[in-house]
C-alpha cells in the first residue's frame, strides 16, 4: 500500500497520498480534493475512497485542510466551520486568497514528486465543488478536468463582509441559483485572461439536495458550456443542449447523466442527477462523512472521466435522443423534495447541520446553533485585543 503523508505550507495543512507503486522515473497524474464543511481530508478520504483508486490507478492525491487556526491579517483564509471560503472575492480571482494558495501547494508537491502537467485535475464536495470550479476559471493552465459535487458555478455569490456580514447573497445562490448562470459564464471567461483554455467538466446533484439547491449543478454546466463557446471564438449564448442523455438504476437509485459535446463534436462537459439523494458525495463509504453509499460511484466516474474513459454501468442504459436544454433536464421543484429523515451539511457558517440514517451515513455534528461568521470573527479579534 502506498503512503498517506502529512505536511504544512505556511499555516495550512494538507496530506498527499502517494501510490505503493510510485515511480520517481515517471511523471505521475496528479488529483487535488477539496472537502467540504465539517470535514478533514483524513474523512474525505475515508468517504470518497479516493486513495483506494488512486492505489490501483497509480496516480497522487492532494488534499488541502482547510482547518486552521485564526490569522488577523488574512480573514478571507479562515472558517470556523472548516469551509472553502468560495463566496469571498479574494478567494476568486488568481494569485489571491485560495486559489493561490492551492496552486503554491501544487507546486510544492511538483517540487518533490514527479507529476505530470498535463494530468492535474480537482474535484471537491459543496463548499469544495465550488472551489474547484473556481481553480478551473482562475488556472485554467493547471488544471486539465474539474468534478463538481453539490457546488455552485464561478461567481455565484460575491460577498463582502461589510456590506454583507450575514453572507445573504451566498445563501439565496445556494437556496434558488444564481439569476444568469451565463453570465457566470461570460465572468469566467474574463477571469481567465490570457490563460484561456477549454476545461472538461463533471457535474455531480443530487435532486432532493436541500443544502445546495440543485438547479445550481445545472446551472454550472451552463456556466462552463458558456465558457467554453466562448473560448472557441462563439458570439452570444451558447446553445446548452445535451448531445446525449442516459438514464438507469443503481441499487434502486435512478440517475440521469447528461452529455455535452464542444464545438467539434468532442465530450466536454457532464451532469449527473441522481434521484433520491441529497448533499451528499455520490457511492461513497459509510467510513466518511456525508456520503451515499447507494448511489452511483463518483469516485471511479470522476477518474475515469478525466481519464477519458467512457463509464460503462453493468445495467443496461436507456439511451434518449436529447432535445431540451439544459436549463430544464429535469423536473425541480422550487423547494426539492426532503428526505426523511433530512440532511444538511454547513456549506456556510450560518447554516445549521440536521443527522440523517437510512441510506445518507453522516457523522454527528454539533446541534447548537452557528454563529454568525463574522460575529464570530469579531468576537476572536476582541479577545485577542483584551
């Protein structure tokens, strides 16, 4: 087996697993997971089994802590509840906040280990997925595929503490969406400056998520096809129109995965609906967090994704000739429907977590009411005033 390490970069922790059969002769894929609220990368990757793959695959995996202690001078780089800050402005642009930070990791690990450039992707859960995205418009150059999982598209929120200490915008994106998501698209396209690239995307929602609503997942593919075309010299709107729908059952759990092609025909971007699950990684362990072990794999889809392998369920697929947008794949309603029992994870700090059984495994967490990020902010700085 292969080797599970940890180290720190500045105040930031973060582990890298590193395959039994890792060769120093050879350049090696390179994976960065994000986790999401609440977690660690020792339960993300307990959760994801993500390193189990990355064992048979032969390929390193890169996670980045973000728990860490409280630093006066960078209050867009902390979160008492361990959250990606993926809603603040500084941690959207490169050379700034998280992002930077990532990419210096990076190449901290690239100064150590053989990795190869051009297979360097990054997924991540909720407050995670979003940061991916962001990695995937702010170093388009670095990245070569990105997994979203219950995230929001680049740009979804855009908050600024003083003018917005309680993170509202954050949460009415989170809540119904962003109110154009090719907008999203067209601000992405600008972030990328003179770095622009076409980035291969996968999309993972689970329909009765009450955390982060999920039109948002369609909503990110609306944002990267708009991306995309534009990248490829479109003018306008890009015509979000999926090339291939497929549906089937997984252990009783229906899915659809949509398939979109770019400008040349070519798989670019996909979406992954699946039924009767909620805020949750898709098919992982009951050993981490915030998962749902019945549903379809994301962790082998997402590799086998970025890998360009095409992902063949033993069930029969129905294969549907794709006619409509992607704007509505799906019936949603406006509040999706609520499982019972429900769950809920902290993508923001002024959230509060609800247990779940059943097919959802989600570690305990404190039932006591949050704070409110910046109270809590305000009241460390005071303390440390006194």
């Amino acid at each position: 087996m292969g080797e599970f390490l940890d180290f720190i970069y500045h105040d930031f922790k973060y582990k890298l697993y590193v395959p039994g059969e890792y060769n120093s002769d050879k350049e090696s894929p390179l994976l960065v997971m994000l986790h999401g609220c609440g977690q660690n990368p020792d339960d993300f990757a307990a959760g994801t089994n993500m390193n189990t793959l990355a064992e048979k695959e032969k390929f390193l995996v890169l996670y980045p802590d973000m728990n860490h202690l409280l630093n006066p001078l960078d209050l867009a780089g902390y979160n008492p509840f361990g959250c990606w800050n993926w809603f603040l402005d500084k941690n959207q642009h490169r050379g700034k906040g998280h992002p930077k930070l990532i990419y210096e990791i990076i190449n901290k690990v690239k100064s150590k280990y053989k990795i190869d450039s051009n297979k360097v992707y990054a997924a991540g859960l909720s407050a995670g997925g979003s940061l991916a995205c962001i990695l995937g418009v702010t170093y388009p150059d670095v990245f070569n595929g990105i997994g979203i999982c219950s995230g929001l598209a680049y740009d979804a929120a855009n908050v600024f503490f003083l003018t917005d200490p309680m993170a509202e915008e954050a949460k009415k994106s989170m809540e119904k969406g962003v109110p154009d998501p090719y907008t999203c698209g067209n601000s992405a396209f600008q972030e990328m400056g003179e770095y622009k690239k076409k980035i291969r995307v996968i999309v993972f929602h689970g329909i009765c998520d009450t955390t982060v609503h999920p039109i948002n997942g369609q909503q990110v593919i609306t944002q990267w096809a708009q991306t995309n075309f534009l990248i490829e010299g479109g003018i306008g709107l890009a015509d979000v129109t999926p090339a291939l729908v497929k549906s089937d059952i997984i252990n009783g759990k229906s899915y659809t995965q949509h398939v979109y092609n770019d400008g040349d025909g070519e798989p670019l971007l996909e979406l992954w609906m699946i039924d009767n699950m909620g805020h949750t990684w898709s098919g992982g362990s009951p050993n981490g967090s915030y998962t749902d072990p019945s549903a379809p794999n994301a962790t082998e889809i997402i590799w086998n994704f970025f890998s360009k392998h095409q992902q063949q369920p033993e069930e029969k697929l129905i294969e549907i000739p794709a006619n409509k947008p992607i704007l509505a794949p799906v019936e949603l309603p406006v509040n999706p429907p609520v499982q019972t029992p429900t769950e809920t994870a902290a993508e923001l700090p002024i959230e509060s977590s609800v247990k779940t059984s059943i097919e959802l495994t989600v570690k305990p967490q404190d039932e006591s009411p949050k704070k409110n990020f910046f109270s809590i902010l305000l009241s460390k700085l005071m303390k440390k005033k006194k």
